[in-house]
C-alpha cells in the first residue's frame, strides 16, 4: 500500500529534493500543500507530515496543535523542519506532541533515515491486532473516509466465519485463533495478488474482517478467496469431522446439535461516485449483503451492485 507524505510548505518547490531523496522508494508518495490547504492534508489522512517552519505563514505551535486535535490524524506522527534553533522554542513546538524537531541545515542521510525509521514504526505501531497483525477499526474508517472524500470508485468486501462459535466450542480458543490467522492470510493473499489496485485489509476483530479494493472484478476475487479457504479449512479438523462433514456440540441441556464445518461469508458493496453520503451507508448495506451471503450453505458472497 502505498504511505502518502505531505509536506506543508509554501515553496512548492521545496518538494523536489524529497523526491530525489526518495527516488528508488516507490511506496512513498509526496504531496506538497500550503498552510492555506491543511485541511486537504488532514482529511487525507497522511502517513506522516512534514512543516517547512521556514516556508509557512501560520504559527508553527498553532498549526501543530490544529493536526493533533484532529480526531482521525491523533496519531498521524510529524516532523518539523526548521532554522530557528532557540531551545525554548524547539521545546514548545515538541509539546504540541511533534515527534521530530530537526534543525536546518539538514543532512540528508538522517532525514532520510529519520522518515524511513519512523514510517517503520508508524506501520508497526498501526498493526492494532496482536493476532493478525492487521489494522483495525481506527484505520479502517479513516481508509474508508479518505476513498469517499477523495470521490474514488471502490469495493469494500466485509468477511467472517460461519460456525466459528461452534468450532471454538468443540477444538478451543487456541485452534480457533489458528483459524483467525489463517483468514487473514488467506484474505492478504488475495486481495494484494490483484494487479494495479490499491488495497486495504483491515481486521474489526473476532472473526470479521474487511478488504478495501479499487474497482475490479469482485467475482474473481471473492470466488479465489473461497477457493482458497474452502481447500484448507479442513486441515483444521479431525479426520472424524472431515469424514462426517459435520461437528457436534453439546447445548446449555446437554443435548448434542450437529453444526456445518466452517466456511467464510463475503458480503460485497460496490461504492460508486455518489451513491454513498457517509461510512455508516456503506456498513449498513455491507451488513445487508453480508447477511444474504451467510443464509447460503458453504461459503459463498454476495455483491450488491445497485445504483445511487
């Protein structure tokens, strides 16, 4: 997935040496903006975001603490650039909650080290699910945001497991979150195996789970995640099971009840320009999909293509 930086600078021209520096990092993408265009940066939710405190006509601890209250970019780290080596200055602006203060003149090799580590960390840090290692509910309304904002074409795909309660019931919590992992795998594997497309995977926690895709064949992508699941799912069981096709689980009165194996569910919302007005649109008819495609035994999906 490719991390936009952007630089708030006046100077516009200032951009260039960044791209130089970052010529052979194609997963870097700068974008330049004046301090008249922050909300521009902010609602595009930026990986990271540079201040030129030199290039810019606002109050530097003013235009820091404006990114920081903002509710999807709380996290959002910042480095300000600047000549003004006051030390008191340099400690108020670090107070606004800046992660980086770096005097002018800047060597080069440390910016960019300095931006490399941090992005690093950023990555990590936004990896919310200790089990998956996916982001989770913060960053993927901030990633559905953006694409809606930004007036994008794009599917979301909304997954979970059916029977998976079932399963944690007879085999365990330990095994059930080997499926988990497994899941996400197998929904990483597929989504990025999509050629040109900019994607998100995100894990909203249990056994649900969303993929952010720009437009593409959907079929082709649902049937190869099903694929996929379905042939090694069963790896997962006794061989008992496997034969009997079939778990069984004891009730609140102790009477066994047979359950499917597990199988995955893929309810698809096709986001056409101006079809949706906000998120919480596309959860609910996510929802709606998402519930058709579980009544249907075995995996399956379920696209919802209608029009605005």
């Amino acid at each position: 997935m490719i991390q936009d930086i952007y630089i708030i600078d006046d100077d516009k021209y200032s951009l260039q040496d960044l791209k130089d520096l970052f010529a052979d990092n194609e997963e870097y993408r700068f974008v330049n903006v004046s301090t008249e265009e922050i909300n521009k940066a902010l609602i595009n939710i930026p990986s990271l975001i540079i201040i030129n405190e030199d290039n810019v006509d606002r109050d530097i601890e003013e235009l820091c603490s404006t990114i920081r209250k903002n509710e999807d970019n709380s996290i959002t780290p910042i480095i300000v650039i600047s000549s003004n080596s006051d030390k008191e200055h340099r400690l108020n602006v670090l107070k606004k909650a800046v992660e980086y203060y770096i005097k002018k003149p800047v060597d080069q090799d440390y910016l960019y080290y300095t931006i490399k580590n941090l992005m690093r960390l950023m990555y990590t840090n936004r990896r919310v699910s200790p089990l998956t290692g996916l982001p989770g509910n913060v960053q993927i309304h901030a990633e559905l945001k953006k694409r809606l904002f930004n007036k994008e074409d794009f599917g979301v795909l909304y997954l979970d497991l059916d029977n998976f309660k079932a399963y944690n019931d007879v085999y365990g919590f330990i095994k059930g979150d080997e499926i988990i992992k497994f899941t996400a795998r197998t929904i990483v594997k597929n989504v990025h195996a999509i050629k040109n497309n900019n994607c998100f995977v995100g894990h909203i926690g249990g056994d649900d789970f969303v993929a952010i895709v720009s437009r593409t064949n959907y079929d082709e992508v649902c049937q190869n995640i099903i694929k996929d699941f379905d042939s090694e799912i069963l790896s997962y069981f006794t061989e008992e099971d496997r034969k009997r096709g079939y778990i069984e689980v004891a009730n609140r009165r102790g009477i066994l009840e047979d359950f499917p194996l597990t199988s995955i569910s893929i309810g698809v919302v096709d986001v056409e320009l101006n079809r949706f007005n906000n998120i919480l649109e596309i959860g609910e008819v996510g929802a709606q999909v998402k519930h058709l495609a579980k009544t249907i035994l075995g995996s399956s999906y379920v696209i919802d293509r209608r029009k605005e």
